[in-house]
C-alpha cells in the first residue's frame, strides 16, 4: 500500500516567549500543500523493520530517522508484523516544510489502514505529537491555529485553493534549534486567527514570520528570493517556519525561473 506525506507552510508565525522546558510557544497556521513524497509499506522479511529511502539523500542510519521511531512507538501499541517501508524523498530537508514530520505521520496512518489495527485519529495524533512538535498535524492534514510548541490545535477556516502556490528550496539548510536561539519572544498586538480572515491582500503588511529577521540576516538569498516572488506577482510571500523554503501566494500562474540548485513547487 501506498500513500503520498505532503508538506506544510506556515501563514505567519509569531514566537510569543520561550517555556521553562527549553521549548517556545508559538502561534501559526499551518496550511497543507500537496508537495510529496512517496511512502510504501510491504508485510514481510526477515527482520522486523527494513527501511529503504531513494530519492534525495538522508543522512543517518535507520534507528535514528523519524519513520523507524514512529515504526517503535507503533510497535509499543500494537504487535506487528516483518515491515519494510519504501520511502522516496522529494521533499526537501531543512526547509520548514515539515517533510520528516510527515513522513512518520503518514506511516502512522498507512500502517494503522493497512494493518487494520483499529486506533483512533485521537490515538494517532496523540503518538505523532512524542515525535515532532508539528508532527500531529499532518495526521489530519487539514488548515489548522496552532498554538503551544506548535501541537495544539484549532479548527480554521482559510481556503487558497482558488490561488497558485509556489514553494521553493533555494538549497540552503536552516537548522530550526538555530534558529529559535537566534529569535526574540514577542507578544503579536494582533492574532494571525484574526489576520488571516482579512483580504489575502492585506496579509503583506499584517502576517509576518518571526524567523525571517534572523534567517534573512544570516543568508540574504533567502530575502531576495522573497522579494523575487513579490517582483513577479505574490500578492502574500513568505518564509515556511525556520526556512529556508520561501512561498509565494499567486492569482495567476507565475513564470519565474530560478537556478539549478533550487527546488520548487507549484500547486
């Protein structure tokens, strides 16, 4: 069986202070863009768990990728059978697109239909948030307020379908740790819940990215690759999380052509 983790992008993201566990609190609204990868899992072998990844390269060995810790957390729940998983990465690494969140969300899922093991979407989104602060969403994976250290949820009403959005990796990888280090806690005077119910027109001047300050200081390609999307039509441009993947919302197709190194996307 087959199924397809896609990635996310954050509309606005405010780092409203740090917590005493080392974590931030955040707020943000994470949006689901049908950028994959490609997931499959086969019943059968002769070890409990095989993991087979093509695609881009992902460094580190099985027991410390995110698919074979949910695969364990899986495996304290419920008794499985001889796993291999074929993943094919497409998405990229270090882009605040959430593609490892997802890849462990989606094998929660696949497994759970396929093994016909019976747990909840409750029970899945409660394993996916002990692996990944945005983890949980991608269970749903449906527009979400998310607030906390980024796995509470509410409920939002905000639909781009009738737009072109354009997801690019300019090939740089931003280290989230870094990037919280590197950020300042603010308490927005306007909530993105309320900001995101106005015009798509307006979010330019209102729904802002805390990360971009830091990130824009340490690589300004990412700046200007934002601005580029302005340049050519977004009427909302931003950084997705801790980047280094910039999004652009358009009304009508864009053309825009960027260099060899970078990856994009365009729904």
């Amino acid at each position: 069986m087959i199924d397809f983790p896609a990635c996310k992008i954050n509309l606005g993201l405010n780092i409203t202070e740090k917590r005493s566990d080392g974590f931030h609190n955040i707020e943000t609204v994470f949006y689901p863009v049908k950028w994959t990868d490609a997931l499959e899992i086969i019943v059968g072998g002769d070890s409990p768990f095989e993991l087979f990844i093509s695609g881009i390269k992902v460094e580190g060995n099985t027991e410390e990728n995110i698919v074979f810790k949910a695969y364990k957390l899986l495996s304290e729940n419920r008794k499985l059978p001889p796993l291999k998983v074929f993943l094919h990465k497409v998405l990229p690494m270090g882009a605040g697109l959430g593609g490892g969140s997802s890849d462990a969300a989606f094998f929660l899922k696949l497994a759970n239909k396929q093994l016909k093991l019976n747990l909840s979407t409750e029970k899945l989104t409660e394993m996916a948030r002990k692996l990944g602060s945005d983890c949980a969403f991608f269970i749903e994976n449906t527009p979400v307020f998310a607030k906390g250290k980024g796995d509470e949820f509410e409920n939002v009403k905000v639909d781009l379908s009738k737009y072109h959005i354009l997801v690019v990796y300019p090939g740089i990888h931003c280290d989230t740790k870094g990037a919280y280090e590197n950020a300042v806690p603010v308490i927005p005077k306007k909530s993105i819940k309320e900001i995101i119910t106005q015009p798509i027109e307006t979010w330019k001047n209102e729904l802002v990215n805390d990360f971009e300050k830091s990130i824009f200081k340490k690589y300004p390609e990412i700046e200007k690759l934002k601005q580029q999307l302005y340049d050519s039509g977004a009427l909302y441009a931003s950084l997705s999380g801790s980047g280094s993947a910039v999004f652009g919302i358009f009304k009508e197709k864009p053309e825009i052509e960027f260099p060899q190194n970078y990856f994009w996307h365009l729904s």
